[in-house]
C-alpha cells in the first residue's frame, strides 16, 4: 500500500516539476524576443545617428556652420554627442 502512495507522490512530484518547466521555458523565451527586438532598435537607431552625422557633414560641406562661433559649438556638441554614443555601444567611428 505504502509503494503505491509513493509512486503517486513521485507522479506529483513530476507532473509540478514538468508545469514549472514548461512555464520558466515559455518566460525565457517572451525575455529572448524582446532582447532581440531591442537590439534591432538599437542598431537601428546607431545607423541613424551615422546618417544623420554624414547627413551634416553634407549639409555643411564648405564648412559655413563648423566654423561660425555660435552656430560651430552646437554643430560640434551634436557631432561630440554622435561620437559619444558609438564609443559606448562599441561602434566604429567614422571620424573625417
């Protein structure tokens, strides 16, 4: 009589350790869907922020606004601030 209990004791055990398998398994993967989607963002965003420094080194090609003593302290804080944001995450810097 003892064995039979045991066998249904050890058919619990197993049944509640497979439903929080199961569970944590379908948690880990919602985590890995969202890291991924976060990091697609991010190269996403840093591509951009790469546009967007070509896309004012273009615009001031003759160097109109670099080199103005008002408008030059933004222009190079918008390209320090680029800059910055590659150096953290790892990504080459296209100096010129």
């Amino acid at each position: 009589m003892s064995e039979i209990y045991f066998y249904i004791i050890l058919a619990l055990i197993c049944s509640i350790c497979g439903f929080i398998i199961v569970n944590l398994l379908r948690k880990l993967e919602a985590v890995d869907d969202e890291l991924e989607s976060l990091s697609s963002n991010y190269l996403v965003l840093f591509s951009r922020l790469r546009q967007l420094k070509d896309e004012i080194y273009e615009i001031d090609s003759k160097q109109i606004f670099e080199k103005d003593d008002e408008v030059g302290v933004i222009f190079d804080g918008i390209k320090e601030a680029i800059d910055q944001a590659n150096r953290a995450y790892g990504l080459e810097s296209d100096e010129e």
